[in-house]
C-alpha cells in the first residue's frame, strides 16, 4: 500500500512539471513559438503574466511563466518583439501572482 502511495505522489508530481508553463526566450524570431510584445498598460494586454521564482510555481497555461536557460527544458520558445503588431500575444507583468491570467482567452492557444 505505502509503494502505491508513493508510486501514486510521484505520477502527480511529474503530471505538474510536465504542465509547467516553462518559458525560454530566444533571440531568433525564427526559433521561437509565439511572438510576444510587453505593454506597460494591463488593459492592453492579452494575458497578464507572473514570472514565477521556482519552476514548481509555474503551472498550466495561466500566465505563471518560470524562465529557463536551455532550450530543451522549455514547453515554449518565445520572441519578444518592440512592435505590436508583430506580436501574437500581448502581455503585462504584474508583481502579483492572484492577478495572472488570460484576458483575451481567445489567444490561450498560442500558448498551450
């Protein structure tokens, strides 16, 4: 019973880092997955994103993004762009983790 315990905890565990919203940021428009344009107006934006300090934190596709170093650990490769109109999504950073999301859900595609 206490292996199906831990055997169950463990399949849990990987389930949540597997959906982890792990975000690595490229230099090539190329390489990357979704264009990505940071607007200083949260009205603006298509999801409000939190960068997370731990890749645990960073969970489903609800703007809670950990930021990695290799390319090989990340679930998406995004670009950021300067123009707006080149971007596929817009995003804010807020300093609150209750306030991320998606705001035009319409756009939560891009980053599945």
């Amino acid at each position: 019973m206490k292996k199906l315990f831990i055997l169950c905890a463990l399949l849990l565990l990987g389930i949540g880092v597997a959906n982890a919203q792990t975000v690595y940021s490229t230099s090539s428009k190329s390489d990357a997955n979704v264009k990505v344009y940071v607007t200083q107006s949260k009205s603006e934006a298509d999801l409000v994103v939190y960068k997370c300090d731990t890749k645990s934190d960073a969970s489903g596709n609800k703007g809670l993004w950990y930021f990695v170093s290799s390319l090989s650990e990340a679930k998406k490769k995004v670009y950021f762009t300067t123009t707006k109109s080149e971007a596929d999504i817009v995003i804010y950073y807020t300093r609150t983790k209750s306030e991320a999301g998606w705001q035009n859900r319409g756009k939560s595609s891009k980053m599945d």
